[in-house]
C-alpha cells in the first residue's frame, strides 16, 4: 500500500520572486565558473565562486522551505502537522 505524499506550494508571491531572483543570480554565478574553468583561471578564485553559488542555492532553499513552513503554520491547515513534519526533513537535507 502506498502512502500518500505530505506537500505544500508556496503561495506568498513576494517569497517566491525573492527565491527565483535568488536561484537566477546562482545560475549566473554558476556560469562564471564555466567560463573561469574554461579560462583556466586559478583555483582559488573559481572555488571562491562555487562557494558563492553554494551559498545562493542553499539559501533560496532555507528561505523556500520557511516560508513554506509559516504558511502552513499561519493557515493552520488541517494537515500542518504532517507538513511541517515534511518541511523540517527537508531543512535536514540541506544541513
């Protein structure tokens, strides 16, 4: 028997552009390493980029997930229990 997958979708318009802008800014970034590998410039500086991105990515994650978490919360959905159980597995993964 199968169980039924606990989700929520982020409806907080202004959480969401702030994300996309987030993850579009990583997918730049991530780019420059492209072009810095391609351009064999020095380790450093191309780690230096790719912890950047990291950052980007891991942070629109974090951000993702608590406000999904406080719209759950603040709807008080019927189910917030298991989504909140949900999100904070999600949060884990990210550590």
């Amino acid at each position: 028997m199968a169980t039924k997958r606990i989700t929520h979708v982020l409806t907080n318009a202004q959480q969401i552009d702030a994300i996309a802008k987030r993850v579009k800014r990583a997918q730049g970034q991530l780019g420059a390493v492209a072009r810095m590998l391609e351009e064999g410039r020095n380790c450093d500086e191309i780690v230096t980029q790719m912890s950047a991105v990291s950052k980007a990515i891991n942070t629109a994650a974090f951000t993702l997930i608590s406000a999904s978490l406080k719209e759950c919360i603040v709807e008080g959905k019927s189910n917030s229990d298991a989504v909140t159980a949900q999100l904070q597995k999600l949060f884990l993964s990210l550590a």
